[in-house]
C-alpha cells in the first residue's frame, strides 16, 4: 500500500546547477550587431572601499559604414577614473555624464574598450551590483548589450554600536542610551577631510558628546515647543553656548580632530549630527561615544508614547563615512540603522539562537519534523533559524503575562500587543506554506481576541535576508481580561521534497506594550 511518505522526491540539483550555469552564461555574453558575441569583464570581480577594477568591453564590432555608440552604465558604487579609458590599447576621451560612460566608434573594425573604475562607496554588508554597457547603432537602436556583477565587499573600519541601553523601554518613560561611533584607518595613505554623518530620530534628543579631548553636555528649555525651543552647551564646566534655537543653521563646536555641528529639523526638533575629523593617518583609529534619551513631543508628552508600527522605533541612520583619498577621489562607507523594541520579547527562543527547539511545544512535526540549523539559503538574522519539512510542522506557546512582570492593572487598560514574525524560502526551486495564529485570553485560557494569517507562500528572491517575508499584527482596543497569549506558527514545502524544504521561520516578537 503506498503512503503519502512514498511520493517524496529528492532535489533536482544536477538540472538546478545546469540551469544556473545557463543563466550566468546569458547575463555575462549577448550578441552584438554583427553576430559576434559582447562580452564585458570586470577584474577583480570583487574588492572593497578604494579598490580598482579594470573594465573590458571586448568584440564591439562595427561594419563598413556603420557607426555604433557604446554606452557603459556604472552603479553608483563606482567611480570611473578619468585618463583611463582606451580603444584598441589607444588613449581616448570618452563621454562622461553622471554615471554613463559613452563613446563613438564610426571606423569599421573590431575593437577593444578599456578603462578603470573605482570603489567609492560600501556598506555594512557585502552587496553584489551590476555593470551594463549597450551598444546603439546610428539610430539609436540597441544592437547588443553585456553585463557583468561585481560583490563590494562590507567595509567594517566603520563602527557604530549600543554601548549601554536600557533592559525595557516603557512607554511614557525618559529611556536613556549611550552609542559609540568611530573609525579605523587601514588604508596604506592618510584619509583627509575625514568625516561622519549621522541623524537620529525625531523622537530623541542628544544629551552628551564625549571625546578623549574633553565632554560637551546639552542642557534644552521649551524643548516641545518649535520656536522657542533653546539648548544650552557646555565643555565640562564652561559654557560654550547659551540660549542657541534649534534651527536648521545649528551649532559648531570643538575643532578637529573632534568639531562637530549639530542642527535640528522640523517640529519634533530631529538631530542631525556631523562629526569633522579631518586628516586621520594610516593606522590611525578615532571614536566618540554620544548621550541620546527620548524627548518630549509637540504635546508635551514624554517619548515614546505608544510602540510604534510593529513596536520598532529608529533610534538613528546609518552613520556615514566620508573621506578624500591620494587620488583626490571621495570614498564613502555606511553603517546600518540602529533600531529600538518599545517593550520586552516576551516569547521564549523566538529566534532559534538556543540551537534547539527550546520554549516550544510541538504540535505536528511532518516529514521530517522540525530542525535548527544554519542552513538552507541562510537564517533572516543570527545565526540559526526553524526549519520545517514536505508535511506541515506546527508549533505553540502560551505566555503567562502575570509571571512575566505584568500586574492585572496594566493589563486592564488593554495594552497594543504587537506580533510579527520572518519566513522565508530555504530552496530557489521548491516554495514553501506558512501561518501564523496569535490569541489574546483571559485567566481561563478563553479567547478574548484572535488574528490568523492564513496560509501564505514563500517567495525566492535570492539567498539571505531578501527571501524572508514578514507577517505582522498589532491588537489594541479589545477590552480588559487578558491575562495569557498564545502563539502558533508553522510550516512545510509544496514539492514533497525530503528533508528540510520547507518555509523557513525566525525572529520571531511578541511584545506587550507597558506603560
């Protein structure tokens, strides 16, 4: 008799590589006009910030009264480096308009392009970008085009971290953060007119900047209130400024290696903040920690006053890097964002980070059942991440908010609970189904308010954080009782695919809104 076990397939992967490999031939080579084959080249075809890349556009064929236009499209993260370009191992003078590099050919013949390019921007993470050139005829039809990928390698010389924070973030309380800021210089040459850029949210305010050269306080008055909002700053114990405006014209202080002007932008007086090192020598490092809590609002009202969309609150920008290199070229790098939680995670190892399937109690465990591992494409965050099988995985908690610190009176008022959840595809080739059950209950474990997800489909966008979706549900205004949640997700694959295939699941929050 055959069961539902008999029908699992093993992965296809001899024809996913074979298709693969067709792909990168098509993205790399295209015909040009004449039936010869485009073909672009990128060398290296990865590197970080200030790395040159050495681009050849090879097989540009032009016929016997024909004259073609070669159009080359750089990605913002790269720079062409001017008296670089060439035809035919001839020095030539290219078209050069914003990031379109371009050049008329009107002798027939077959030619060569050459020119150089440079990294000038990178991230926090490794980022993979496009290089396109297109060929136009006399018409401006396009008679063939090439592309190559170049991988920007993260630049991590560029630090931006949570030195201190507070254990939970209350609504309606003054929440206090220290965060530390700065760089290395591992370049082989001095990084001049070095500085760093940053901007917090508009429900925060900057109370401190602490350098090794001395400390600046920042004291406000009629901090709510849009023109006659004041800040008092002082080094230590001398006053430096006094009865300023936030303004969008701002204020300088120190001088370099540590001047820094701050200003403010609209009602809620959002900080900017620009950091000017100056010269900073190969080898050297430099870094500041700054003082930031929340403020008060328009109404008066003490930050924050409620979670937020999906309880996050961005606590600052990614902090930006800028600095002019030997060739007189600016290079830039960028942190990512720094967000915040109003409120405590209440589920237990929501994020796989155990290594185990700790906190939860299994409901179904199809297939092959549910494993923790960090494979499969790669976990949304961290290192690890739920995995699920070709029949349905099904999981559960139930938190008891008495015992997590909540007194019956908060929970009277009906605080916003705030869940949400990432899922993502574990296999380019085989989409996976997942849900999510959330229920609000009273002493007696019934039901005083319930969201179900539905089933929903994963969807390949490539390995990493860019195939993970979010399901997401904020309750607020359903009344006085609740004393329990409980929690139920799960997942599997569509193709009965044995082993793991199925939707993916990690960073998992549940979060009650204290006041």
């Amino acid at each position: 008799m055959k069961t539902k076990s008999s029908k699992k397939i093993l992965p296809a992967t001899v024809f996913a590589l074979i298709i693969v490999l067709s792909a990168f031939a098509v993205m790399c080579t295209t015909v040009s006009a004449n039936g010869g084959k485009l073909d672009k080249i990128l060398v290296p075809d990865e590197g970080g910030l200030g790395t040159v890349v050495n681009v050849t556009i090879d097989n540009v064929t032009v016929g016997a009264g024909e004259n073609v236009t070669v159009v080359d499209t750089l990605p913002p993260e790269l720079t062409y480096i001017v008296g670089t370009f060439t035809v035919n191992d001839t020095s030539a003078t290219p078209t050069v308009e914003k990031r379109n590099i371009s050049y008329i050919i009107e002798d027939p013949g077959d030619y060569t392009i050459k020119f150089d390019v440079k990294v000038t921007e990178a991230s926090w993470e490794d980022r993979e970008v496009e290089n396109k050139v297109v060929v136009y005829n006399e018409t401006d039809y396009e008679i063939g085009s090439a592309t190559a990928d170049f991988t920007i390698l993260a630049f991590e010389d560029l630090y931006k971290e949570v030195v201190e924070a507070p254990d939970e973030i209350i609504i309606g309380q003054k929440a206090e953060w220290t965060l530390g800021m700065g760089v290395t210089n591992n370049f082989g040459y001095t990084m001049n007119a070095t500085k760093i850029a940053d901007r917090f949210g508009g429900d925060l305010m900057i109370d401190s900047i602490n350098t090794t050269a001395g400390n600046y306080t920042f004291e406000y008055t009629n901090y709510e209130k849009k023109k006659q909002a004041r800040v008092t700053i002082k080094n230590d114990t001398v006053t430096l400024y006094s009865s300023e405006p936030l303004t969008k014209g701002g204020v300088t202080i120190g001088a370099e290696p540590y001047e820094f002007h701050i200003f403010w932008t609209g009602r809620t007086h959002k900080a900017h903040f620009a950091w000017t090192i100056g010269p900073l020598a190969s080898g050297a490092n430099t870094g500041i920690t700054i003082g930031v809590s929340t403020d008060t609002n328009p109404a008066g009202k003490q930050e924050y006053t409620s979670p937020g969309l999906h309880c996050l609150h961005e606590l600052n920008s990614g902090a930006t890097l800028k600095f002019i290199d030997p060739e007189d070229m600016q290079l830039s790098a960028v942190t990512d964002s720094i967000y915040v939680t109003v409120g405590q995670n209440i589920l237990t190892n929501p994020d796989a980070e155990t290594g185990d399937m700790s906190g939860w109690t299994i409901i179904a465990n199809g297939g092959d059942g549910w494993k923790v591992d960090e494979y499969g494409s790669g976990p949304y965050e961290g290192t690890y991440s739920f995995r699920t099988s070709y029949e349905w995985c099904k999981r559960s908690q139930e938190v008891d908010l008495l015992a997590k610190g909540y007194t019956e009176a908060q929970l009277d008022t009906a605080p916003t609970v705030c869940a949400k959840e990432w899922f993502g595809q574990a296999n380019p080739y085989c989409k996976g189904r997942y849900y999510l059950k959330v229920e609000l209950r009273d002493e007696d474990h019934n039901a005083i308010a319930s969201w179900d997800s539905g089933v929903h489909w994963t969807t390949w966008r490539g390995s990493g954080p860019a195939s993970w979706d979010q399901l997401s549900h904020d309750f607020s205004g359903y009344g006085p009782g609740l004393r329990y949640i409980y929690w139920e997700d799960g997942g599997t694959d569509e193709k009965w695919w044995k082993w793991w295939y199925g939707a993916k699941l990690d960073a998992a929050s549940l979060i009650v809104a204290r006041s």
